[in-house]
C-alpha cells in the first residue's frame, strides 16, 4: 500500500494506553495504527523515534481577538501560535466585536479565520437576550456550541434574563448542543471589588482574589446547573477555579446532570500571592484550591484542560491593578507546560490525551473526527519530546501580545511536530503550514 505520510518508530499515546508503533495517513486521513507491512511505502516518512505520537492537542477555550480587537490578537497570529505549540485544533470565543451572536456575524468570523488560519477551528456562539431567534441558524451553520457569561470579562457582555435563558436551555437540550458558562456572579464582583479598590497593605493577586471570591464562582455554578436539570440541557463550566466548585459539579454528576468541567494551566500552576500579579477572571486562588483542582483532574471530575488564551497588549497589561485588562496568554505554552508536569509526575501523557484531546472532542461533539487516533479520524498528530527541555521567553513566543505568566520558566517537554489532517504545520521549531489551511470543524447532532 503506498500513504500519504507515514510515522513510524514512535511511542503512540491513547487515554488508555502507550505502545511503540507506526501511524499511516491516505488523503487527510487516519489509514492504520500499528504494525506497518515492509511492502509499505510513502510519499512521506517521518521518524519519531524516541518521540511520542498524541493524537492532536484540541485547545477549546481561545479568544483570538478576531474581528475587532486584533490589536491584541487575530486568527493569523493566535493560529500560529497554536501551530508553534503543538496545538492542533483550536475552539475561538464569541466575545469578540461586534460579538458572535447572530448567522451574519458567525460567517463574517468564519470567512477570516477561514482566510488566516493555519490550524483547524472551532466556533462559539453568544447567547444574548434578544439572539434566540438566532440559534437554529447558528447550529445550522456549525456552532460547536454556545456561551454564556453569567459574569462580566472581556466585553462587558450581560447575561440573558432568566427567562430568555431558560427558553435557550431549552432550545440547546432539543438540539443536542452543548452550553458553556463563565461561571462568576456580576452582582457579588461589583460588591466585593468595590471594597477591595478600598484596601491598602494587600498584594494585589490576593486582592484581585477577594474582589471575586469563591462564592461569585459556586453560585454561578449551581445556577448554570439548575438550568440544565430543569431543561435537560448538556452544559459546561469553563475555567473552573476553586475546590467549592468541583463539589457543586460532582454533585451534580451524582444526579446525573450532564455538566462537563474545565480547568487551565493557571490554575494549576500559579498562586494567587505569588510574585507577580496575574490579571484573569476567574482569579488565580491558593494553594489549597490548586490541589483540590489537580485531584479533581486526577479522578475524571475535569473532563478538560484549555489554555483560556486570552491576550492584551503589554501595556495593557502593565497598567495598575484596576485599570488592567484580565486575561492571559497560553496557546502556545498548553502543551509543553502539561509535558512538563508529566515529567514531574502529576500527571501520565495518557491522562493529556484524555484531558486535552479526547476530551474537549467528546465535550463538544467532534469526536472521533477529533480526539482519536483511530483509522478514519483526521490525521492531526502532536509528536513530541519529553527529554527536550528549555525557558519559555515572552520575546520568543509568536501571540501578538508578547505577553506571558511562565516568562523564565525551565520546562522539559516540548512539542516537535503539529500535524493537521497529514500536513505538517508545525516541524522542528518551524512553522511549515499555509496561512488559511484551518477549516472548521462542526460537531454532528
């Protein structure tokens, strides 16, 4: 049989298990996993010895900035970046400007990142107080799901009335789409930050910590449930930040509410006092919250980890505490900062793949196109070498933001090749791909 592409000599990663083994593609796609025939030929050969073949990392929480505030960011630059890190498929938010709440706005989106594009996408949707109408259209047209901000970030979005919102719910459990939350309560923010903008003498990560406490999260969280046991709706919790919150989600998987939960590497690795302020909401909490989110991740609680990449200018970002905008950059830094915690063992390639690509793809109804390394799927590979080893530098990474929180970190685990539908986007510390290669990518209801 003559491929497309072959990998051979590489250790092949699944959720389940690890094995050394060969990978060949035909025509975009997934031929054979396993024992190659000598006869075997192709137009391509990769050699992946002492690397490791993933099936292709999915960042599912991105904020390119595209259309609108691509001062920040656009889909050139945040693809790019993705490609840099090992990042095949990327999931792009809707709180863009004007925001993608409506069929013309989605396609306007969907015709950029089509044009800039280097790696596969994903598309949210806004759900907004007058945008029901709307939705039918927007599933139509390959929606991967809709969000919902029942707390204020980037765009100062309002969430929809209760009722508006509980006609949506409705409408998403008849169509089978999943609903995301940014799960933080405005009312209790506006409270809380109001009298911390009083304080003095506190380090502004814990004061940034107090202004939106844990209760902002829980009470979110356990509204976004209600919702969804009374309508029968699937939902998500994005960015999940604190112990109070993974037990208000497993409750509710104890019931049997289908809410899937998500946490990023901020979470995991950064301290609310730690030396440098790191501006995000939800905010970066303490230790306590980080182990009680790593055992969270450890028992399937967390079906996801995404990098909730979401840039600013660095001036932006080197304004006072309450004129900063929140938000962090991380599209690039997903991969090899979880590679790294493999290799100081907090967590197995295996459970990566579980959490970073088989997940996010069963979250979000892509699964097996994505997410699997299975004869068929789209032949998106993450090769990478866990004896590699560097400092992550703001000034070498490829964001327009030129911003990061890992800025002087030693890692070891780095990303050798990005591999889209049998094309190589990402080699060598190269970037390979065509501008405009990513397509998008719908999940099948």
């Amino acid at each position: 049989m003559r491929y497309d592409l072959i990998l051979k000599n590489g250790t092949i990663v699944t959720s389940e298990q690890s094995f050394t083994g060969n990978v060949a593609v035909k025509g975009g796609k997934i031929a054979l996993v396993g024992k190659i025939e000598e006869a075997d030929t192709a137009d391509e050969v990769y050699d992946a010895d002492g690397k490791h073949i993933l099936p292709g990392i999915i960042d599912a929480h991105v904020h390119f900035r595209d259309p609108g505030l691509t001062g920040k960011e656009d889909f050139r630059t945040g693809s790019a970046a993705a490609a840099f890190g090992g990042v095949t498929t990327v999931a792009d938010m809707p709180n863009t400007v004007p925001a993608t709440s409506t069929l013309e706005r989605f396609n306007e989106k969907l015709n950029i990142a089509r044009e800039k594009s280097y790696v596969d996408f994903a598309l949210f949707s806004l759900l907004s107080n007058d945008n029901t109408d709307e939705m039918e259209g927007l599933i139509k047209a390959g929606t991967v799901g809709f969000k919902v901000f029942l707390g204020t970030s980037t765009g100062d979005i309002a969430a929809p009335r209760a009722g508006v919102l509980f006609e949506q719910m409705k409408k998403c459990a008849s169509y089978g789409i999943r609903a995301g939350f940014h799960a933080e309560t405005s009312e209790l923010n506006a409270h809380f930050t109001a009298i911390c903008r009083e304080k003095t003498g506190v380090p502004e990560g814990i004061l940034l910590e107090q202004a939106r406490p844990v209760i902002s999260e829980v009470l979110a969280i356990q509204t976004a449930v209600c919702y969804a046991q009374f309508t029968g709706a699937k939902i998500h919790i994005h960015h999940v930040t604190s112990k109070e919150g993974c037990a208000v989600i497993e409750q509710a998987q104890s019931r049997g509410v289908s809410v899937s939960a998500e946490t990023c590497p901020h979470y995991l690795l950064l301290d609310s006092g730690g030396e440098k302020t790191n501006k995000v909401y939800p905010p970066i909490r303490d230790e306590s919250h980080r182990k009680a989110l790593w055992e969270a991740v450890g028992k399937g609680l967390i079906n996801v980890i995404a990098s909730d990449h979401a840039p600013h200018a660095s001036v932006e970002k080197a304004l006072p505490l309450w004129q900063a905008p929140a938000g962090l950059c991380g599209v690039e830094t997903l991969v090899p900062l979880m590679l790294n915690e493999v290799n100081r063992g907090k967590l197995s390639l295996n459970d990566f793949v579980r959490l970073s690509s088989e997940g996010p793809a069963k979250v979000w109804g892509i699964y097996p196109q994505k997410g699997a390394l299975l004869p068929g799927a789209d032949a998106d590979f993450t090769v990478v070498d866990m004896k590699k080893k560097r400092k992550i530098l703001e000034k070498e990474l490829h964001s327009r933001s030129g911003t990061s929180p890992y800025d002087g970190m030693e890692i070891q685990g780095l990303p050798a090749a990005t591999i889209v539908r049998g094309v190589f986007v990402m080699r060598d510390g190269e970037l390979t791909g065509e501008k405009g290669y990513g397509v998008l990518i719908s999940p099948v209801h």
